[in-house]
C-alpha cells in the first residue's frame, strides 16, 4: 500500500538514458474530443471482464478511470482502465493471457512505478498496469471521484481539454504535447482533489 507522500508526489524524472518506453511507435493523429457517452461504462466494464477471464486471480485489480469514467465530463473516446497485478516486471506471469485475449503491449516504462501500458482496439481503450505497491491507481481514484463530485472542477478540466485538443490538432502534435498542455491546470485539480480526500492535512 503506497504511503500519503507517495500518493501526493507525482515522479517527472525522466527516461533513463536511452530508454524509450514506447513499443510501438508514437503516431500524430487528430485529438477528438467528445461529450460524455453513458455507454462508455458499460464499455469499460466489458474491457474489465475480458481483463479477469484472461488472467483470473492474477488481475488483483481493475478500475475504469480517467475522463471516460466521470460523467458530465468531455473525452477522447477511448478508455483507460488500471490493471494492478502481483509483479509488472514478471510480464511472463501476465502478458501472453493478454496478447492471447486481444490486447498488445504499446509502452514498457518499469523505471515509472513497473507501468505498462497494453491497448485493446474494439472497444478502443487502453490499460495502464501496475503492482500494488504503486501509488497511481490510487491516485487516478482520487482524482476521478473527485470530478465526479466536483461540477466547477469538471467544467474546468473539460474546457481545458477542448482548448488543448484545439492548439494540439492545430499544430499537429502528438499525444504527449496534448497532455503537456493540459499539465498546470491537471496539476492544480489533482490538488484540489488531494485535500478534498484529506491527503493534504499535514502539509
């Protein structure tokens, strides 16, 4: 179980020289956002059963989290989910139950809390998989009932992902410029969310 620091202290070091993470390529395509889909959840849930009947007791957790998984709230649509198991880095004990049910390994990052990330195509989303002793999956919950709760909030963050999709679709950039732009006014949400969940009383 991560520590209250742990889950309050976000890591940006970056790669170790030269790692890269991502195991197949980063591609630029339009960033689409859209109005919340009520089918997303059912959607997710889907994703959530085909998680546990390809790896039973070895999935110790699965959740839908994100912008997909809050009502009200605009998204690309695609989901994400948290998938912890026992050990990210025995990918041997985990990964082939998931190639064989349809999902493919797109990033590798164990220097970033043992993060994989493995996407599935229909429904689209993908599943950041993690072990339990990752403080992100608690956070991700945090910060998504937080939204949930939080209408000011919800309408902030959407706004700010209408105007990032916008300038990111402009200059054609990938992903990861998408998510830079979105990264000061995320930052101060999850703030937010932290003292909200009492995580910030010492500080």
């Amino acid at each position: 179980m991560p520590t209250r620091d742990q889950i309050i202290a976000f890591d940006d070091s970056p790669p170790p020289p030269g790692a890269d993470p991502w195991v197949e390529p980063a591609v630029s395509e339009p960033i689409e956002i859209r109005e919340h889909d009520p089918a997303w959840a059912s959607c997710a849930d889907e994703v959530g059963r085909q998680l546990r009947n390809a790896l039973g007791g070895r999935a110790l957790q699965v959740a839908h989290i994100g912008p997909t998984a809050v009502p009200g709230l605009p998204a690309k649509p695609l989901l994400d989910l948290d998938l912890t198991v026992a050990d990210p880095d025995r990918e041997q004990e985990w990964l082939p139950q998931l190639v064989a049910a349809g999902f493919r390994l797109t990033i590798r990052e164990p220097w970033w809390y043992g993060h994989r990330m493995v996407a599935l195509r229909a429904p689209a989303a993908n599943v950041h998989v993690f072990g339990p002793d990752s403080p992100e999956p608690l956070r991700h919950l945090v910060f998504r009932d937080h939204l949930r709760r939080h209408d000011a909030d919800r309408r902030l963050y959407g706004q700010v992902k209408r105007d990032a999709a916008a300038h990111a679709n402009a200059a054609q950039e990938l992903v990861m410029q998408y998510n830079a732009r979105k990264e000061q006014v995320l930052r101060a949400v999850y703030a937010r969310a932290f003292a909200a969940a009492g995580l910030l009383d010492d500080a």
